[in-house]
C-alpha cells in the first residue's frame, strides 16, 4: 500500500513540475515581441546593432527589404510591417496626404544628403550645352534634386514653387540641360547613360559609392535640411507603442552615431 501512494506522489509531482515548465513556456512567449521594420535597400550594420541590443530585450526585429519608395509605406498601412525606416518628411508627408494614410511619425534619424555622380566628369564646370541629368521621378525627391542642381548654380527654380518643384518651375537653364526623370531606385544605373545623375545616399552606398567621396556635389546640410530629416514611423494607432518606440530611444544613442560615422564618413548626418 505505501508503495503505490509513493507512486502516486511520484507522478503528482511529475506532473505538477511539467505543468509549470508548460505554463513557463507560455510566460515567455507572451514576453517576446517580433517587429517587422520596412527599409529600402540592403540592412544595415545600424539595424543588426539595434536587433541586438532589442533582442536583450525579449524583442525580435525583423528588417524587411522594399526595393521602391512606394511600398514601405503602403506595407505599413496593410499591417504587412510595423514600422518603416526609409524616408524624410517631406516624401512622407506627401505621401499620406496623396493615398489618405493613417501614419505618424515617432522619431528622427539621419539626413542623408542628396548628390551629383558623374562617370564621364569630374567637376561640374566641365557639363555642356545639352549634356543630360537623371534626378529621381516621384515628386518629393525631384523636387529635393531640382533644388540641389540650383544649389549648384546649375538652374533656378521658381520661389514660389516651395520644397516641392517641377520641370515646370525651373525659369533658368543657362546650359540648357536635358532633364531625365526616372525612378530614384535606378539613378545609380543609368550613369553610363546620362552626363551626371542625381542620387540618393541609400541608393549611392547600395552601388558602391561613398557620397563624401564620390559625389561631385553634395547637397549642403544647413537650417532649411528639416523636410529632409529621415524618420521612423508607425500606424497611428501604433504610436505610443512601447517596443516601437524603443526603437527610436536604441537608434538615438552614442553606439549608434558612432557606426553612422564609420560606416558614411560624414555622408550621413544625425540630427538628435
């Protein structure tokens, strides 16, 4: 009889000691968050910094690659991602307005400025009557390379035209240079096929090129750079979210700086 209630008990406890290992497991899944963070380009050394130290945390970050600047923000809207790390105020800003986008933007990042690559000159003093310019077709950073090209000295824009200008708003082309719009994702590309190309930093880096080195122009950083700051955003409804912003607080700190420093040579700026 004292044999089988010390059975008894034996398998009481074994299964009390598996109960709570299962309820332990649970515990710990319920304490571990997966974000899915859309970027354009390949990842950087920033974001496997930061899913490391998120990790610590019990929080998963899964970088998502686009290769446009359309989907980002639409892939948030639908729930595909949870955040986006891709584009400046001024893009986003128009963006939501134009396809009626319920997003917010919860921190800042990093200025990356805009520039002029040439593989047929070196300096913008040796561009012809009639040479041709490749600047990105979407309107946010048409506008940002028409006004770099007149930061140049290259054109003059019309004032009123604000931070968004067209070819339309272009009054001076003393060199009467030919204006090529094409997709921001392919400026690096068509380099053989223009005189000079406007591209962005995250494009310029994917094709291996160094915009502190490269660029035979590189857009000034002064007091009117805010439309250009890039940002992290989310779904509103997603704004006060405590994983989310953690990540903002991880990317704005010393560690983080530091990478962007070695990483960009002065390419990228941070503006926190």
């Amino acid at each position: 009889m004292k044999n089988i209630q010390k059975l008894i008990a034996g398998f009481t406890i074994a299964i009390t000691a598996l109960t709570f290992t299962a309820c332990g497991s649970k515990a710990a899944s319920a304490e571990t968050t997966t974000i899915k963070l859309g970027v354009t380009g390949s990842e950087s050394e920033v974001w496997k910094h930061i899913r490391e130290e998120l990790a610590k945390e019990g929080i998963t970050l899964e970088v998502v690659s686009f290769s446009d600047y359309t989907r980002p923000n639409l892939a948030l809207a639908e729930g595909e991602v949870d955040a986006n790390a891709f584009q400046h105020y001024a893009f986003f800003d128009k963006f939501v307005a134009e396809h009626k986008l319920d997003l917010t933007v919860i921190g800042e990042t990093v200025i990356a400025p805009l520039g002029i690559y040439s593989k047929k000159i070196t300096k913008l003093e040796e561009l012809k009557s009639g040479d041709s310019v490749a600047i990105p077709n979407d309107a946010t950073n048409g506008g940002r390379a028409l006004i770099l090209l007149q930061s140049a000295g290259l054109l003059k824009i019309d004032e009123a035209a604000g931070i968004l200008p067209t070819l339309k708003d272009v009054v001076e082309n003393p060199l009467e240079l030919e204006l090529v719009e094409v997709d921001a994702s392919t400026t690096a590309r068509v380099q053989e096929d223009v005189t000079v190309s406007v591209i962005n930093s995250g494009f310029a880096v994917d094709a291996g090129l160094n915009p502190a080195k490269d660029a035979i122009f590189l857009e000034p950083v002064d007091d009117k750079s805010k439309p250009y700051i890039n940002v992290i955003a989310v779904r509103t409804e997603d704004k006060d979210n405590k994983a989310l912003k953690r990540i903002v607080e991880l990317y704005q700190t010393e560690a983080v700086r530091a990478i962007i420093n070695e990483l960009y040579k002065g390419s990228q700026v941070t503006p926190w």
